[in-house]
C-alpha cells in the first residue's frame, strides 16, 4: 500500500467532506446512474434479501443505505472521519467504522457481499484491497465492483469516447452563458488509477475469485442537459444490452461482479 497517496486521500476526503453529497451525489446525472446500479445489485443478488453486506469506502454512506433493500445488516468503512461524520448523522442505522480497506476488522468469511462503488481507483493498493475482499466474504459470497474508470476508453478507435467529447465541449459553452457552473472549480480530486480490464480481470482471479460478468458503461458524469437526462437511464439499458457488447469493454466505467467460488474454498 502506498502510505502517502492514501494519506492525500484521506486530508483530501476530509477537507471536502461537507461538499461531497452536493458534487458526488445530488446532481441529475449521478441520482441515475445509482438507480440503474442499484437495479443491477439487486439483480445479482437474484433479489434476494442477504445477510451481511459491506460497503469498502462508504463515503457519505448513500450506496450503505440502498444496500439495506437487500441486506439485513449492512457495514460501512472509510479512511475519512469527516466523510464518516456525515454517513453517521444521516444513516445512523449503518455499522460504520473508520478504517484502510487493506486493513479490515473482520474476521475472515463473514460478509454475504462486499461492494466498491466507485473507489477502488482511489487506494492505490488493488491487489492488497482485493485480498482483503476476499478473505472476508464467506465462501459463495459476492464481490461487485462499480464504476472504476477505464484506461481502454480514451483510444481515438473508441466510439464512446468521442460521446463523452462532445459532452464535455457542450458543458463548457454551455456553462459560459451560466451562472451557475456544471462543474464547481474547487473539485480537483487527488491523483487516481484508472484500470485495463485484462489487467484487473487477473488481479481478480488472482486474488481468488471466479469472475462473473465483467462489463464496462458510458459515464457522462455531470452532464445535466434535461434531454440527454430524460434518456440516460433507457440509454444506459440499451447500451448495456447492445453497443456494449459490440465495443467491449470501451465504456468509461468498469462494472464486476465476481464470487468467492464455495467448493475451492472447501478443499
Ligand atoms: C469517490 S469517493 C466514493 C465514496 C462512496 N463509495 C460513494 O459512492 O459515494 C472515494 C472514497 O474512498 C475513500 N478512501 C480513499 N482511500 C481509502 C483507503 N485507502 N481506505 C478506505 N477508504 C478510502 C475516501 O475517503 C472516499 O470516501
């Protein structure tokens, strides 16, 4: 684990902590995006309410609080006590503790899920966070990455990138005339990883895992032009069910769902 970027990480998450929800969370765009993720976890654990979830960089808690649709218990940890502070206020019904996701206070099989939504970029430490996923899920169990970004996606043979392109040219004139901004200038997050899926398709299996889909989508994170939002959800089926599985794996974002496999853990 690299002790310095983690240490940015967390000043960074604290600094920001009481603006995270208005930048990360409460925008158009990003209220879809988790509904449609939601609706696929649901489908992955073949809406069926589990026992124990866990959620590694919980952040404010909101993707903790859904989990509690299909999860009984549900468990939080993050490195930022400020972040930490707000999920507390606000879901005090979540088991959150300050913690590094390498470094886990559980004991080993004792989570029916374990989730990242979009942070495992953020750690810089993928291998040790995927060991540590692993060993405390139960055998059988499911591990679902969400929205990790994807170094394939900025390729000039990349369809969605130029997508993404054009939306970021048509914020910036479009955010000439406003007053209020798309993008507030204050967020400049910390440096972050972005993954090739081979690579990160082997790191999971090399962790243990039997990988079980593995998936990329079209981000268009902070576009909030009120026609493109109308059909981003039935964009994003769509997408999912066609486009993507012509360009695969060209998507900005990284989608996986992968278990921990019950009868090789036996032997
Ligand atoms: C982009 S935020 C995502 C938060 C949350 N998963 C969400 O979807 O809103 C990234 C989170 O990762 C946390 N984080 C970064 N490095 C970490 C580490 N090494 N261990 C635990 N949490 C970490 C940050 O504090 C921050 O809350």
């Amino acid at each position: 684990m690299n002790k310095q970027k983690s240490q940015e990480q967390k000043d960074y998450y604290n600094k920001t902590a009481k603006d995270y929800d208005k930048w990360h969370i409460e925008t158009a765009s990003a209220k879809i995006i988790d509904a449609w993720n939601f609706k696929n976890l649901k489908k992955f654990v073949n809406n069926k309410k589990i026992n124990k979830a866990l959620d590694l960089a919980c952040g404010t808690g909101r993707i903790s609080n859904n989990l509690l649709n299909i999860s009984d218990q549900v468990y939080g940890v993050d490195i930022s006590e400020e972040v930490l502070k707000i999920a507390k206020q606000k879901y005090p019904q979540l088991k959150l503790t300050q913690s590094e996701v390498t470094n886990l206070p559980y004991d080993n099989n004792y989570f029916d899920l374990v989730i990242i939504n979009g942070s495992l970029h953020h750690f810089f430490a993928v291998e040790e966070t995927l060991t540590e996923a692993y060993r405390v899920l139960k055998p059988g169990g499911l591990f679902v990455l969400l929205g990790e970004p994807n170094q394939n996606y900025l390729k000039f043979y990349n369809p969605f990138f130029y997508f993404w392109a054009l939306s970021r040219v048509f914020i910036k004139i479009s955010d000439i005339f406003k007053t209020k901004k798309s993008s507030p200038p204050e967020l400049i997050e910390p440096d972050a990883e972005n993954y090739k899926p081979n690579k990160l398709k082997k790191q999971l299996t090399a962790a243990g895992f039997d990988i079980k889909q593995f998936y990329t989508y079209d981000y268009f994170h902070r576009f909030e032009n009120k026609l493109f939002l109308k059909n981003y959800y039935n964009y994003l089926e769509f997408e999912h069910r066609t486009i993507a599985k012509i360009f695969k794996n060209l998507g900005a974002a990284i989608q996986c769902v992968a278990y921990k496999n019950n009868i090789r853990c036996r032997k």
